[in-house]
C-alpha cells in the first residue's frame, strides 16, 4: 500500500502549481504527496530550494534558485543609485557656487544667526560633493563588478566540479561535495561585503537627509527672523521665491560630482530688484528654495539605494539556499542540485550588470 507524505499548508504553497513527478514522487499545491515506499509514513525535509521526500527523492521549489537576480531590476536600481546622486549633486553645487558667495557681503548684525545657518547649509552641500557622492558613485558600482569577478571564478570552479562528477559515477564524493560548498562560501562572503559596502553608503545617506532637515528647520527659524527685523520681509521673501521660480539655474555637469552652475541672469536680475533695500535675504531666499528642492531629492536617492540593498539581499538568500541545498543533499543529488543553480545563465547576468556598472562610473 502506498504512504502518503504529507507537507504543511505553508511549504505546500511554495511547490508548484502543476502536478509533476520527480522519480515516483507525484506532488501538488494542496501540499500532498505520495511515494511508493511501503507502509513507511515520510516526512518531507526542507532542503534550501528543494523538499526531500525521502529516498533520495527531491522536489523543486516554484521559485527561480538562479544565482542572479532580475537582471532589468538590478540595472534600473543602479542606474537610479547614481542618477540620484548627479540630481543631489546640482543641488549641493548651487548652495556651493551660487549662495556661498553671496555671503561675503555686508550684513546686519541681527541676520548673523541667518548667516550661520546658510553657512552650515553650504558646508553640507560641499561635503556631499567632496566626500559622500564620490563614495556613493564608486562603491556601489564597485560593489557590482568586485563581485561579479568572483562570480565568474566561483563558476569555473563549480564547473569544473560538475565535470569531474560526470566523467566518474555521476555520484559526487564527499570532497567534491566539500569544494561546491565552500566555492558557495566564497561568494556568499562576496555578497556580505558588497551588503555591507552599500548598507555603510545608505546609513550616511541617512545622515545627510537628517542634515538637510536640519537645514530646513533652521532655515525656518530664520525666516521668523526676517520677519521681526524686516518690514513685510515675509512678503517680500515670497516674492523673491515666486521670481525663482523652478527654472533659475544655468547648469553644466563636470562628472557624477562636480557642476559648474550660476544662477540664470534674468532671475537675479528680478530677485534683486525684489530684495531692493535688503540683499541679504538673497542668499537666504535661494537656500531655503535649494533646501526644499534637496528633501525631496534626498528621499529619490534613498529609495535608489533601497532598490541596491534588495538586490544584495535577495542574493544573499539565494546563495544561502544554494548551500544549505548542496550540504544537505545525498551525493547522488548533488550534480542536479549545482545544476539548477544555473552557473552559467547566472554568470552571463553579472558580467552584463558589471559592464552596467563600469558605464555608470565613466558617466554613461
């Protein structure tokens, strides 16, 4: 009489919704099985990207275990990490060429504090263009093509492995089945640094953003100061921000990091002849527009980079299925559990996200 395995709601969802037989296991998505082994109850083991059964006999999960991911996914994640950067970049360049000048100028004593705030806007703006947008447009892509390089050493490895069980017994021996766990084990650590790099990059992303916040708050408090010191100075700020208007900037990229940008000359034109009597409210009216443009900014870059660390977090499990698959599997399950991991499709994916990645460093 046939027994019948039977395989939890939760795992039986992950099986595929076609019936199909590997060897004599015949499985479903309602979670059933059944071999014929005797009056032997089996229960399934979960092993990575497969079920085992029992009797050697293993069952593939619905989800694609190739060692890439989505390769028009990842594309467009790196692609809007340093796009991102470049827009940040335009921004952190008109607070640096545009506004910083504008503070050597003589100004009344109580705008001081209004002073000190616009300085310390310019100085997180250089920063970002000296510094952390050097870091974000050569890390992560970085992140990318150091780990394809080893991707394609671990392939050739794991191919020549595959090779050496086929020409013998088909059957892997316990030290080849040692060397395709630890050529896992080398790009998982591929994958640990490269999570680790991007996540460094996204936590003084996070920096940043809460320093433009900062920023903004600050920016704010000066306008009530503005307003104390200066007849209708909150009216004509507003009128100074509405001759702005969301097209004021001449703007030459110079790289991923540097801009040469000025203010269009008609438009300084208008916001100094609205300033009249008071030009100190011209630096401070152009970085608070700057600084509202920048939060929003910000907000794009950090999604951006989300969409990187998803890419190094969905490797990072695949890879550790693939381990946990190989190190748990019978030797004779071996080969086509270092087959479905599909070494060369995957390879074919990181060599193309690494030529990505090497246009995106030289600005393409």
């Amino acid at each position: 009489m046939a027994a019948e395995a039977r395989i939890s709601p939760a795992l039986g969802r992950q099986l595929s919704s076609k019936p199909s037989t590997l060897g004599n296991v015949a499985y479903r998505q309602n979670g059933a099985a059944s071999e014929s082994v005797g009056s032997e109850c089996i229960e399934p083991n979960s092993v990575g990207n497969f079920v085992e059964l029992g009797g050697g006999h293993l069952v593939q999960r619905m989800f694609d275990p190739m060692l890439a991911p989505d390769k028009a996914t990842a594309t467009t994640a790196l692609q809007s990490s340093i796009s991102s950067a470049a827009v940040i970049t335009v921004y952190a360049g008109a607070l640096r060429y545009t506004v910083a000048p504008l503070l050597t100028a003589a100004m009344p004593a109580w705008f001081a504090p209004v002073k000190a705030s616009i300085a310390t806007v310019v100085t997180n703006a250089t920063n970002w263009m000296d510094d952390l947008c050097i870091d974000v447009t050569t890390v992560i892509p970085n992140s990318v093509i150091a780990f394809a390089s080893t991707f394609d050493t671990v392939s050739d490895q794991i191919n020549n492995i595959e090779t050496e069980i086929m020409m013998s017994s088909g059957v892997a021996t316990p030290g080849q089945k040692q060397q395709a766990v630890d050529a896992l084990t080398v790009l998982k650590a591929g994958i640990d640094k490269a999570n680790g790099d991007v996540a460094a990059i996204d936590a003084r992303l996070l920096d940043l953003t809460n320093l433009v916040q900062a920023d903004h708050d600050a920016l704010a408090t000066g306008s009530r100061l503005v307003a104390q010191n200066i007849p209708d100075g909150s009216v004509i700020s507003q009128s100074m921000t509405v001759d702005l208007g969301n097209d004021f900037l001449n703007i030459t990229p110079n790289g991923l990091c540097m801009v040469s940008i000025d203010i269009k000359s008609d438009v300084m034109i208008r916001i100094t002849q609205t300033a009249g009597a008071h030009p100190e409210l011209l630096p401070f009216v152009i970085a608070q527009k700057l600084i509202d443009n920048a939060i929003a900014d910000n907000a794009k870059a950090t999604t951006a980079l989300s969409s990187v660390r998803a890419v190094w977090s969905l490797m990072e499990g695949l890879v550790k299925s693939a381990i946990d698959d190989v190190s748990m599997a019978a030797d004779e399950n071996v080969l086509p559990v270092l087959r479905q991991a599909e070494f060369a499709a995957a390879r074919d994916v990181w060599d193309q996200l690494s030529s990505t990645a090497r246009s995106l460093m030289q600005g393409g």
